[in-house]
C-alpha cells in the first residue's frame, strides 16, 4: 500500500494517508487502497 500507512499498537490500529503534496484529498486509488486496509484489519481482528 502506497498511498496508506498501517501502524499497529496492540489492540489498537492507525491508519495515515500518505498523499501529503495533495493533501491528503481522496482519488479512486486512495480509496481503494483505503477499502484494502479495512478489509484487511477487519480480518485481522
């Protein structure tokens, strides 16, 4: 995942957007990426 950063701290999950030069805004491919990182702490739980 580019554009999204996954930090676990034990039971707790952060998850930072990584597009700084736009600010952060959501294109499709964040959001995909974004969609991925849920699914995948979800699974994870």
């Amino acid at each position: 995942m580019g554009l999204i950063q996954i930090d676990r701290q034990g039971n707790l999950a952060i998850v930072t957007m990584t597009r700084p030069e736009k600010l952060n805004a959501l294109n499709q491919e964040m959001l995909d990426e974004l969609e991925r990182a849920i699914i995948a702490l979800k699974v994870d739980s």
